[in-house]
C-alpha cells in the first residue's frame, strides 16, 4: 500500500453513489467493532469526494458512530484507476459523478473502480477513527 496515501477523512464529506446492501453492512460493522480496526481504505474520487470503492465500509464506519475514516484520495483521470462493472451493465465516469451529486444512487456493487497496483490492506485503529467529543461543562 505504500504507494498510495491512506488520508483521514471526515465521514460527512463523503458522498456515496452506489446503494448497500443492509446485511452486509451489519456484518462489516460487528467486524469492524471486533476487531477495532478499519482493514482497508476506502476510494474517494478527489474534486467531487464521491466513494468510487467501499460503500459498505463507509456504512459500517457510520453505524458504528465513526467521525472519520481512512481513504485513499484519487483523481478520476489517473492512469492507475479503472472503472469496470461487476454485472453486464457498464456505468460511465460521468453516471457515477452524478450519482454522488444528486444522490440517485447505483445499484449496489454497479461499479468496480481497480488501482493497479492494487490497493490492499492499510489497517487503522478505530480509536483514530471515532467522534472527538467536547469537554463536559465540569471538566472546564
């Protein structure tokens, strides 16, 4: 993972464009508390911050009361991106940016967006991660 930078986003920055599938999401949050890590980073495309890969860990991540999470920021037109589909149905760039504009979101698992070299793990503590709370009206 080295050659990409694992960035500490806040959650609601973020803008999904594809739907999550509800099951899924409630597994990877009861991991993701187990465990207390986040495996792996989320894709986020830089100018318009729209989730390209990892909806349902950004799901999780909010279920799980998270202010943050870690992701690799890209560019759209880097040569290292591909954008594939994982069904026969093929979305454009162009679709997957508007999705994360005016919120219609894609089907679940639409779009396949692959880094080569591929991306891999880049566990973070959830600790790093959590809401940062003000101090309590005593403790000032």
């Amino acid at each position: 993972m080295s050659l990409y930078v694992c960035q500490r986003l806040e959650i609601a920055r973020l803008r999904p464009t594809e739907m999550v599938e509800a099951g899924h999401v409630a597994r990877l949050a009861r991991e993701m508390q187990r465990d207390g890590l986040q495996r792996r980073p989320l894709l986020v495309e830089r100018a318009s911050m729209a989730i390209l890969d990892g909806h349902h860990r950004f799901h999780a991540a909010q279920e799980l009361g998270l202010a943050r999470i870690c992701a690799v920021v890209i560019d759209y037109d880097d040569p290292r991106l591909e954008l594939s589909s994982w069904s026969t149905r093929a979305y454009s760039r162009t679709e997957v940016l508007a999705a994360a504009e005016s919120g219609v979101l894609l089907p679940a698992k639409s779009t396949r967006h692959v880094l080569t070299p591929p991306l891999g793990e880049a566990p973070v503590a959830l600790a790093d991660l959590e809401a940062v709370t003000a101090p309590s009206a005593s403790a000032r």
